[in-house]
C-alpha cells in the first residue's frame, strides 16, 4: 500500500498518482490471482466428490445386477414347481427377450427424433430472419 512520505521541507506528501495506479494494477492482479486459485481448489474438491459418486453408481448398479439373477433364478425356481425346469428357463429368457427388444425399438424411434443434432428451430428461425431481411433490403431499393 502506498505510504505517506515526508519532503524536504518536513511537510508529508501523498503517493503520486502514478503510485496509486500500480498498486490498484498489482492488487487486481493478486486478486484475479487469489482468486483463480480458489476456483481450482473447489473444482478439484467437487470433481473428487463427484468421482466417488459415480463409483458408488457403478457399485450400485453392479449389485443391481446381481439382484436380478437372484430374482431370474427364483422365478425359474417357481415356475418349475409348475413345469419342466427347461421350460420355466426358456419362459423367463423369452420374456426378457420381449423386454429387451421393446426397450431397444423405444430407444431407435427416441435416438432417430434426436439426429441429426441440429438446432433445427433455430434453424429455421435463422432462415426466416434472413428471408425478411432480404425483402426489406428489396423493398428499400425500390
């Protein structure tokens, strides 16, 4: 911080202008500084957060895994109180082959309304200015 400095004369004199403006260039800076380092520290913080989040998914969705085999067997189990235990296997794979091939043809008509990714109303909006700009361009040569 600038200080105050005695003359010659004994009398006290305040910083130069000059002075003053480095020293609000060299704060500005140190804070900029300061305060980019900040940001990094709290993005690393929340990024680590954020990591072992998905692995508690990944985990997660591993012993979800795990419980639907436990569940297939049980249903294979039960039904083959009711029938040969082939035809109770067969009967749970058919069934999660019909779930699986609706799940997959629900997926293709959701992805094929996504493509192309193109902002296709911003787009035409796009379009549409340029047409109006182009008629009143017309208009005003006439």
């Amino acid at each position: 911080m600038p200080q105050i400095t005695e003359r010659r004369d004994g009398r006290q004199s305040e910083p130069s202008v000059a002075e003053l403006f480095k020293e609000l260039s060299d704060q500005t800076s140190r804070l900029v500084h300061d305060e980019v380092e900040l940001a990094k520290v709290e993005l690393g913080e929340k990024a680590k957060s954020a990591g072992l989040g998905a692995g508690m998914f990944g985990g997660a969705a591993l012993f979800g895994l795990y419980a639907l085999g436990a569940l297939t067997a049980t249903v294979i189990l039960a039904l083959s109180t009711a029938v040969a235990g082939w035809v109770a296997a067969l009967i749970v794979t058919v069934v999660y082959a019909v779930i699986a091939g609706v799940l997959a043809l629900t997926g293709k008509t959701r992805v094929q309304k996504a493509t192309p990714p193109v902002p296709e109303q911003a787009r035409d909006s796009v379009k549409r200015d340029i047409a109006e700009t182009k008629a009143h361009a017309r208009a005003g040569r006439r």
